[in-house]
C-alpha cells in the first residue's frame, strides 16, 4: 500500500467512525425524549414500587376487615351453640 491509499482508508475509516457516533448520539436522543433521563426513571420506579405496596397494603386491610368480621360472626355463633347445652 502506498501513502495515498493508506490516507484514503485512514479517511474512509474516520467517516465510517464519525457516521456511526452520529448515529448512536441520534439514538440516545430519542431514548432520552422518548424515556426521559436517569433521574425521570429512578422516579418513576420508585412511585411505582410505593404505588404497587400502597394497594397491597390496601388489599390486607381489606382482607383483615373482612377476617374481623368474619372472627366476630363465629364468634356469636359459638356463644348461640354454648347456649344450647
């Protein structure tokens, strides 16, 4: 190879490594606009994780009202039954 082939290859490599930055700098930009940043997404996971506990707390409080009901219909019944006897 001589010295202008060598500087042709060595520009067609620089254009080659310049298109794909270019095309990769493209594509953190719409993942950006798209996703929004580190900080949006931390955000997001942990409203999410709070929301996700927050209606499981709502679903035992739920389920131990319905058991304290159920606990105190038991209840009276075995005091009807012991008064039976």
């Amino acid at each position: 190879m001589d010295d202008e082939e060598m500087a042709n290859m060595a520009l067609t490599l620089c254009h080659q490594t310049d298109k794909m930055m270019c095309a990769y700098i493209e594509n953190l930009e719409k993942g950006f606009v798209t996703e929004g940043g580190i900080k949006e997404r931390m955000y997001a996971a942990r409203t999410g994780y709070r929301q996700m506990l927050d209606a499981r707390m709502r679903a035992l409080e739920t389920e131990n009202q319905q058991l304290k009901k159920r606990i105190k219909e038991l209840e009276a019944e075995l005091k009807r039954l012991g008064e039976r006897v």
